[in-house]
C-alpha cells in the first residue's frame, strides 16, 4: 500500500536525518538537518491522520532501520528519497497533496541548505 510505504519511507527520513545530524562536523549542515527532523513529523502526523480520515487506519507501517553513517551522503540521500516519495501512487485528494507539497518543500529547502557551508 503506497500510503504505509510513504510514511514508512518519511519515519525512516526522520530517522536518517537525525543520525546524520549526530556524524556531522558542519554547523550549517547540523543545523539544516534538525530543521529537517524537527519539521518532518508535524508534516507527516497531518498527513497521515488527513489521509485516515478518509481511508480508514494503515494495516501497519514499515521502517527502515539501516541507516547511511556518512553525512556527506545527506544531500545525496534526500535526493534519493524525493524521487522515491515522487514515484509513489498516492491518492490524489487535493489537501492530501497539499501536504505532500509542504513535505516536498522541507526535503528541497533541506538539500538547498546542506550545500551551505
């Protein structure tokens, strides 16, 4: 189900984000990084009740647990996640989408920051 793997995929983000934010040497990256993290989950929650609102609950979520220890593979690794999130076939409900906007936002005003020294 796209849904669970979307919010899967965004948990698992949240996760991978922080563990970048912990291996970083870089201030700016350090904070770009929490911004992200902090900023993730409010984003996520709405969707995810928005989209049971109408749907009904998730039969379950799944999460990644491997994560990439180098922050130097950050911006790299948001980049691979926008095109997995893009190529997901979610409902199509406008304040749905609307949210995935605001999310696609954070993760492309995340990759923008970590090219910041």
């Amino acid at each position: 189900m796209a849904a669970s793997r979307y919010i899967g995929a965004l948990l698992n983000s949240r996760e991978q984000a922080h563990v970048f934010h912990f291996r970083t040497n870089s201030f700016a990256q350090h904070k770009a990084l929490q911004a992200y993290y902090e900023g993730i989950v409010p984003l996520l929650d709405t969707w995810a009740e928005a989209y049971m609102g109408k749907y009904g609950r998730l039969p379950r979520v799944t999460s990644n647990k491997r994560f990439t220890q180098d922050p130097k593979k950050a911006r790299a690794y948001f980049k691979t996640l926008l095109a997995r999130v893009r190529l997901m076939k979610l409902p199509k409900d406008t304040y749905l989408r609307s949210i995935q906007d605001e999310i696609t936002t954070l993760i492309r005003q995340t990759m923008y920051q970590l090219t910041l020294r």
